[in-house]
C-alpha cells in the first residue's frame, strides 16, 4: 500500500484525507441514526398514555426529552402546557414545529460534508491525473544530461503514468461509496422526518383535547 501512496505522489494525499474524514462520517451517521435513537417504535403510545391524566410534570418531561429525537419534540409539546395550561392551538403547533425543524438540523448534520466529499472527489482525482500528464510531457523532453529531445526519461514517463492512473482510481473508489452513502442517509432522514410529522400530528391532537378540563 505504501508502495502504491509513492507511486501516486503527493495528489494522493488530499484523497487520503478524504477518505478518512469520509469513513468517519458514514461511521458517525450509521452509529446516531438508529431507529432507537430518533424514532422508537412505541414512544407515542407511551407518552399518550402518560399524559391520559393531564400534562405530566416537568420530571416526566425532561426523560422524555433525553429519550431519542422522537421526546424531545413530544416533550417540547408537554412544556408548553405546562408553562401556559391555557396555550392556543396555534402555540402549541408552532411549538411542535420548531422542535421539528431543530430536529431535520440534527438529523441532516454531517451529510453536506459526506455529499461535499462525494463530489470533490473525482475532482481531486482528476488534479492528480492532470499532474501526471504534466510529468508525461515533462519526460518527453530533455534532461540536463543532454539526451536527445524526444526520446524521453521512460522513469519520469513511468512516474507520471502511475500519478494520473493512481489517483484518477483512488478518486473514483472515495466517490463511489461516498455517493452511496449520502443518498442512503438522506433517504433514511427523510423516512425519520416524515414519521416524525406523523407523530408530532397525532400527538397535537391529543393534547389539544387535554385543554377541556382545563377551559
């Protein structure tokens, strides 16, 4: 591998970087977006259940909140109750609403560096193989030794071969996956926001219909 690094020459570097930053990055997102973290499947129903008496206190809320992505909107609808008991609908939407947004931000974080990474990539690759050409025709001239122009140093051609070859494929294998990903997590994302929509929807109507006893 070592021996591959030198062959592509200092262009490779930047790809290298990339590739770890990249690596990390997919790690990172696969580790924070569990179901479990962000949507547990009978959260909803639990906190309906809680709040069937009333608003539960602020103790009850705040575990709700540390729970996943999932509480910390519901408990964002809880809160609100319980700083104003008498709240409007359009409060507590608005409430529910910009815990929503506060959580796309948090599930969306990382992916413009893994969509970034994707695309500069090849970008990346093809300054390597750029350079390369430039040391193909650099060999195709002559040395300070005094050889004849045209005939080359086959070295230096070899050089700037395996320069323009190594990092247009290394660009290529950082890309690839790195594209795969991203689109795999937006998807992901998207499927989390849209349940949590349905959620926070459900959840709204229920508490609206704990105003009552309170009107």
């Amino acid at each position: 591998m070592f021996s591959i690094i030198q062959a592509a020459g200092w262009p490779i570097w930047p790809l290298i970087a990339c590739s770890i930053l990249g690596l990390a990055l997919v790690v990172e997102r696969f580790i924070s977006l569990q179901t479990k973290k962000i949507v547990p499947p009978k959260l909803l129903d639990e906190a309906m259940m809680v709040s069937r008496g009333g608003v539960p206190g602020p103790d009850v809320v705040k575990q709700l909140e540390q729970n996943s992505v999932l509480g910390a909107v519901l408990a964002t609808g809880f809160r609100t109750y319980n700083i104003n008991p008498r709240a409007s609908e359009d409060d507590l939407r608005a409430s529910l609403e910009g815990a929503g947004r506060e959580a796309a931000a948090k599930l969306q974080r990382y992916l413009g560096a893994l969509a970034t990474i994707a695309s500069a990539a090849p970008l990346l690759g093809l300054l390597g193989t750029v350079i390369g050409m430039i040391e193909i025709f650099g060999s195709q001239a002559a040395d300070v030794s005094g050889a004849v122009p045209g005939m080359g140093n086959p070295g230096q051609l070899a050089h700037g071969i395996s320069i323009a070859l190594y990092n247009t494929a290394f660009g290529l294998i950082i890309a690839i996956p790195a594209l795969i990903f991203w689109r795999y997590f937006r998807g992901r994302v998207d499927a989390y926001l849209l349940a949590m929509e349905l959620a926070a929807e459900r959840f709204a109507r229920h508490l609206l219909s704990l105003r009552k006893p309170l009107s």
